[in-house]
C-alpha cells in the first residue's frame, strides 16, 4: 500500500493578485506549513547576481539551483527568515528587480526541473498551503483542493502601488502597470509550468474583495469539500464569505 500523502492547498495566480497574503493567513489559520515557491526562484536570482551568472546562462543555472544553499525557518511571529549562503536575504529578495529577475531564471526549463523536488519537500504533517504560479498544475497535482486569484493588472498594480508608498518608495503607477504586464506576458507564455488555473482549480475573483473576504471564502471552500477532516471545527465569517461568493 502506498502511503497517504499529506494534505496540500494550492494557492496560484499572476503577482499582485494577494496570495502571498492570503496563503500566509490561511496557514496560520490552518496551523498547516507554508510553501512561498515564488521565494525560491527570487533567492536564485540573487544568488545568480552574487555568483555573477548570467540570467539566461541555463545551464550554470541549473547548477546553481540544484546546490542552493538556502533555508527557510519558521519564526514564532508566522513569518519565515530566508538564509541564503548564511545570510539572512529576507528582505532583500522583495525588490522589483529581484521579482523581475526571477521571472527570467523561472522561465528556464532546467531551473524548473532542479527546484521540482525542493519545493515537493515541503509537504509535511499536518498540512501544506502552497503559494505560486504552478503549484496546482506542475507542482502538486494531486491537491485536494486548488484555487486561483486573479484580478485585473491595474488593481494588481495599484495594490502594489500602496504597499511600496507605505515603504516610502517612489514609483509611478503606469510603470508599475507595465512591469506587471511585461512579467504576466512571461509568466503566461513560457514553455513550461505557464501561469494557468489548473482543470480543477476554483478561481476567485479578488478585484473588489479584500484579503479577509478571499481568506473567508478560501475555509469555506475548504469545509465544503469536507477533505480535510482536521479543518471542520474552523469558524467561519459567514458575513465575509457571502461578499466574496
Ligand atoms: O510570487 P513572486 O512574485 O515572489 O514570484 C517571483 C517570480 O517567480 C514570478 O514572477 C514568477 O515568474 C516566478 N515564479 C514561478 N513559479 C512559481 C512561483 C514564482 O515561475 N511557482
């Protein structure tokens, strides 16, 4: 008898569309891990800056993946430190130029192929949320339950807006819709792992919901599929998850 693998949510969708956010809460809802595959494709990019690879150097690329020395650890607050060749990179990888270069290193096969197995790892008692482009199509087909956000790139870009004018940096909105355009176009057009709801995946709208709503409507979704017998005793806001329906 094969064993019983452990429970995963996927939470796929372009950038911008909250579900970093989201997937974090659900986890910490759930008491279940988390899986932030978006966090690993940018720490190589920096590795890649580090180690002065080229961006389109496929094959040093796929070297540098396959001996990544990086780990994620879970910190008591729900957030997780990102050590990267012993140095806490953090907060580092947010910047657009990391997300940008990311999206470059991911859309080669070889680099895909050597983090398969990296982010697979992370499914682990008692539950896995797991957050990116690919995780319901390529990653875990198999989860019980897949959801995809989505929302227009202007309010993807306007989100994003408000977020870094909170950090105090300047940027105007038309670029950022730009970038988030160039980086969809990437995202949706490579080769391998496309950025796709899977067949089976519920797509959420997220244009007027807010993250609360989307979080509500994600645990509902999940008590109604009754598949994971350790979340029925979850309360839920039927008020948000009305809104978000
Ligand atoms: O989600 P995040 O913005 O951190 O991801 C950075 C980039 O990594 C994305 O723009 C995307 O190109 C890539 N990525 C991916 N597959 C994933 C997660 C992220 O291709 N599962």
């Amino acid at each position: 008898m094969t064993p019983q693998k452990e429970a995963v949510i996927t939470v796929d969708g372009a950038s911008g569309t909250g579900k970093g956010t989201v997937s974090q809460l659900l986890a910490k809802r759930l008491r279940w891990k988390l899986l932030d595959s978006g966090a690993l494709y940018r720490v190589l990019a920096l590795a890649a800056q580090k180690h002065s690879v080229a961006l389109d150097n496929e094959k040093a690329l796929n070297v540098l993946a396959e001996h990544l020395d990086v780990q994620f650890i879970a910190q008591e607050n729900n957030l997780t430190r990102i050590i990267l060749e012993g140095e806490d990179v953090t907060e580092i990888i947010r910047t657009e130029k990391i997300g940008n270069a990311a999206s470059i290193v991911a859309a080669l096969p070889a680099v895909r192929a050597a983090l398969l197995s990296r982010q697979r790892a992370f499914r682990d008692k008692p539950g896995l949320v797991a957050d990116g482009r690919d995780m319901g199509t390529v990653v875990f087909p198999d989860a019980e339950l897949k959801i995809f956000l989505q929302a227009t790139p202007e309010e993807r870009a306007m989100r994003r807006y408000n977020q870094l004018k909170e950090r105090g940096i300047s940027v105007t909105l038309g670029d950022l819709i730009e970038e988030l355009r160039e980086r969809d176009k990437r995202d949706q057009e490579r080769i391998v792992a496309p950025l796709k709801p899977a067949e089976d995946a519920i797509c959420i709208d997220t244009n007027h919901l807010t993250i609360e709503q989307v979080v509500e409507r994600i645990l509902f979704e999940i008590k109604r599929k009754k598949a994971f017998p350790a979340t029925l005793h979850l309360e839920i806001n039927p008020i948000l998850v009305e809104a978000a329906e």
